[in-house]
C-alpha cells in the first residue's frame, strides 16, 4: 500500500486491523504505518504545517513536551537546531540567558549533559522566542523531529491526526 493510500485509510478513520471510525483514536496506529512509508521530508513538512496550524498547541508546547520525552541525546540535538537557526550569540539570551547559562563562552554545540540542565518549562520559552525572532526555525525544528518520529507521538492523537491530514494536503498539492 502507498503513501497516499495510508493517509488516505488513516483520515477516514479505517485500518486493516482496527475499524474504528474515531481518527484520533487511531492516529497512533496509522501514524507508525505512515512514519515507516514517508520520507523524512514528508515527515518534516507535515510536522512544520502542524506547529503552524491554529488547530493544534503553539509551537513552544509541542517542543517543550517532546523535549521532555526525549533522551539528552535527543534534547541536545534540537537546542542544536534552535543554535544553527539563529546562531550562539542570540539564542544564548534566549529565555533569560537560560541556553547562555548553559553554554560557555565560544561553544556553538549543546552537549546532551547541558541539554539535561534545562527544563520542558526552559524550553518551552526558548522556543517561543525563538519562533518570534526566526519563523524559520520551526521548519529546522521539524526536521530534527522527522527523524525522531517516534517522539511526535507524545503530542496525543488529536496532533497527530492534524499531521497526517497535512502530509495528506502535501501530496495532493505539490509545491
């Protein structure tokens, strides 16, 4: 079955194995099937639309809840993403100074032991700043989280469901 195909069965609420008609109640389900079928891409430009979207939480709760599920590994790489968007200097005052606190003087990179130091809370305000100096950084974001897509999961079905129904948009309305 294609891409399209799953989308298609996961927003009419259908599966091979559930018929549940409830599409939150089965966005989990469809969404490991579709994670496994899209391209990172695919993945990444749906989760953008989504943190966009007035439909869902603002961007800054879904990193902050994601951040908070994630390994320090996984917590390092997406400040890194946020430091590459607008680079050491800016979002080092971020928050309060809450990355400069963590963040010596001269290092680019967060290490996952001063990811570990913040707090979903910490985060949560780093992103929202960050989305308002750099609009672009939800998109850098989305694809650090495309690759983890296991992690979107933690937004709850009612999120996901808003995903797949972008990735479907997408699709039918290439770029």
């Amino acid at each position: 079955m294609g891409l399209m195909d799953l989308l298609q069965q996961a927003l009419n609420g259908n599966s091979n194995t559930n018929t549940n008609t409830n599409t939150n109640g089965n966005a989990e389900t469809h969404f490991d099937e579709v994670a496994k079928q899209a391209s990172p891409g695919q993945m990444a430009d749906g989760l953008a639309a989504t943190m966009r979207s007035k439909d869902t939480p603002p961007f800054s709760e879904m990193v902050s809840k994601m951040f908070g599920q994630s390994s320090p590994t996984q917590q390092a790489g997406v400040l890194n993403q946020i430091l590459a968007a607008l680079g050491p200097a800016a979002a080092a005052a971020l928050a309060g100074g809450a990355l400069g606190k963590i963040l010596p003087a001269g290092q680019s990179q967060v290490t996952p032991e001063q990811a570990a130091q913040l707090s979903p809370a910490q985060v949560s305000a780093i992103a929202a700043e960050a989305e308002q100096s750099h609009p672009g950084v939800v998109d850098q974001v989305s694809q650090f989280y495309a690759e983890h897509s296991g992690l979107i999961k933690v937004l709850g079905g009612a999120a996901l469901a808003v995903v797949l129904a972008r990735m479907k948009n997408n699709l039918d309305n290439p770029r």
